[in-house]
C-alpha cells in the first residue's frame, strides 16, 4: 500500500516511492554479489538515478516552501 496523502497531514500510513526503491535498490546489490551481471548493474544504475531524481525533487519542493502540501 502506498502513502495516501503527505505524511505530515495524513500519518504514515503506507509506503513511499523513495522507500520502495531502496528496498529494490538493496536486493539488487545482495542478488549481484551472489550472481554478477551487467543487467543487475544496469538495473542498479537505473534505480539509483529514480532515486536521485526524487530526492532532487524533495529537496527543490522543500526550498520553494511545498513540500508536503498538494501545491506544484
């Protein structure tokens, strides 16, 4: 189930897209050291780079005063 709502209004109430990537992000790592593969460090790249998007977003919404508000 993911966050419905901003969690400051709402609670924590589910799960956070940033939260769900580094959980794929952290079984990627542990599958590739059992079972190396470009693939995996392809699809660890692409995830990390989500993931920095993301918190690039955050942190752009937390300088304008938006974060956490349904505002653009």
């Amino acid at each position: 189930h993911f966050q419905d709502g901003p969690a400051a209004a709402e609670g924590v109430n589910g799960l956070t897209n940033e939260a769900l990537l580094k959980v794929l992000i952290h079984r990627i790592k542990i599958l590739d050291s059992q079972f190396p593969s470009e693939h995996n460090k392809k699809a660890l790249a692409a995830l990390e780079s989500a993931l920095a998007a993301f918190d690039a977003r955050t942190a752009d919404r937390q300088a304008r005063g938006v974060e956490g508000l349904n505002a653009e």
